[in-house]
C-alpha cells in the first residue's frame, strides 16, 4: 500500500477511534450498574397501595445519625464493594480503593473512569427515611439501612447528579433518562415496603403515575 494511503487510512481509523471513545464517555455504557433487579411493576403498585400515607418530618434530623460506610469484606467498605459490584475491569489497591475501571451512571447515561467521579446513591435518601419513619429506628437500625446492598438502594452514579438528587423524592426528581424511571419507582417502592416507611401524598400520586407504565 502506498505511505499516503497507508497514512491516510491510519488518520482516519484514528479519528474515528477517538470519536467513539469521546461519546462513550457521555453516553456509555462502557459498563453497567447492578442495581439488584427491583420487584416488577404489578408488585410494585401492590406495595405502594400498602403503604401509610403520613406527612413528613424532618424533626431532629442529621446524617450522623446513619453511620456509613460498613466494612463488608476484608478491608472493603460498603462504597468500596458497590464501586466494585457497579463498575466494569475496575482495580483495586491493597486497601481495597478503586484505581481504575469505568462506571456507567444509569441516571444520566454517562460513564466515568474515575472512582472520584461517582458517588453511591442512597436511592431512597437518609434524609427521606427519616421523614417517613426512621427517626423511631434504632441506630444500629439506620445503619442497615444506609448500608443495605441487598435491597435495591445503592447505586454508583454521577456525583453532582446525586448532589442535584439531594433529598428529593420522585414528586420533584427523577433520573433525566428516562429510560430509568420504571428500574427508579419499582425499587423505591420496594425499599420503602421491606423498611415500612410510609409515603406523603404528592410522593404516592407521582408513584402512581410512573409505574402505570410500567
């Protein structure tokens, strides 16, 4: 093959290399989240139906009061194992910190390859279980719940994504992609249902109206 032709067709594979590296860092997945398959739509709705519906307060609230982060195996904590459970080739050193590896954020669509990047999502936020019942738990109550990776309530997303999130529920926030949003409820609902939260009545109508789709 002609140098020209040869350098030519090594400019263009190149370019297109780059191109495809480029957007799978915004739209992925070059992995995916392993969420814990939540309870389907029919079950989910059965659940919601079941659950008090009480207004919220946030009386006496503070973070502190749901210690985090457990260690779960050897020198592996409970953020640790999701980064590890959610993300695709990651590596870890001897203390079980992640050092490479990618993260696809189910949220948003993007993917990450730096642990610093992502944070773990307590898909029913602390704050939130407080309001609906957790201020009766014990701490050694709280603490299983902020560490639950059994239940479908933790989950490596986009940091300011989950900043954004706060402690909303689905009556002000969901996930932009939407392609999310039934995987988002039916684990919500869930969550709530194993830990007896209850529910407010903007928090129930928005359930309601993204799992009749579902």
């Amino acid at each position: 093959m002609p140098k020209i032709y040869a350098r030519r067709r090594f400019s263009i594979l190149a370019a297109l290399t780059g191109l495809m590296a480029f957007a799978g860092l915004f739209n992925g997945p070059a992995a995916s989240a392993a969420l814990p398959t939540p309870v389907s739509g029919a079950t989910a709705r059965s659940y919601l139906a079941s659950l008090t519906v009480a207004t919220e307060n946030r009386t006496g609230y503070s973070r502190d009061l749901f210690p985090t982060w457990n260690t779960i195996s050897g020198t592996c904590n409970t953020r640790e194992y999701i980064l590890k459970r959610d993300g695709s080739n990651v590596v870890t050193d001897s203390s079980c910190a992640a050092t490479s590896g990618s993260w696809y954020s189910p949220y948003d669509g993007a993917t990450w390859y730096a642990a610093s990047d992502v944070d773990i999502d307590h898909l029913v936020p602390l704050a939130e279980a407080w309001d609906s019942g957790a201020s009766r738990w014990t701490t050694s109550q709280r603490q299983a719940f902020a560490n639950d990776i059994t239940r479908p309530q933790l989950l490596a997303v986009t940091d300011n994504v989950n900043q954004a999130k706060g402690d909303q529920d689905p009556a002000t926030w969901m996930p932009s992609r939407t392609a999310y949003r039934c995987t988002y409820v039916r684990a919500w609902v869930q969550v709530k249902y194993y830990y007896n939260l209850s529910v407010d009545s903007a928090e129930k109508s928005a359930l309601q109206s993204y799992l009749a789709s579902c």
